[in-house]
C-alpha cells in the first residue's frame, strides 16, 4: 500500500466551480463522493456552479427596510409633497 502512505488511498475527483464572478474552485472530493450541484466559492461566498458559462446567480441580498421606505413607497412622490405642504401650511397657521 505504498499510495496510502502518501495519503492518495483513495482516488479523488478535483471537480471545477466557477462563482458569478469568474472564481475558479476545485474542490476534491472522493470518487464514490457525491459531487453537489453548486459550492461555496471561498473568494467572494458566491454559490459556483460546474458550468462556467452559467454560474449559479448570486444570492439576491434584500436589504433591510425601514418603515418610513414602505411608507415612501406605499406613497407617490406627488402625495408625498402634498402632505408636505400640508403640514408646512400647518406649522405657518395657514390652515
Ligand atoms: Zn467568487
């Protein structure tokens, strides 16, 4: 068993990923192994896929919204500076 001794007992498969970015990994993994579909690219965190052509698309971050964003939205700009010259007229007694 001299392969054993230098740690190749088993033969591995290196399988390539690319991340969205264009990071090459490749991971190797045991030949009765199952390969995953994607992996983690370790540069950037990307999932990466085996197609290089057609890497996985990165993981849409939805960014944390405050309740004044809903309000903003739930509102056209129009509403929003009507309400604003409510309540200026307000402040200035004019209502
Ligand atoms: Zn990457």
């Amino acid at each position: 068993m001299g392969e054993a001794e230098r740690g190749e007992s088993a033969p591995r498969l290196r399988i390539s990923f690319w991340c969205s970015n264009g990071h090459e990994t490749r991971p190797s993994f045991a030949s009765d192994a199952q390969i995953p579909e994607h992996w983690d690219c370790p540069r950037c965190g990307f999932p990466a896929g085996q197609d290089e052509e057609n890497p996985p698309a990165p993981p849409r971050t939805e960014p944390y919204k405050t309740h004044l964003a809903y309000v903003r939205e739930r509102r056209s700009a129009a509403d929003g500076e009507a309400i604003l010259a409510e309540a200026l007229a307000k402040l200035r007694g004019e209502i």
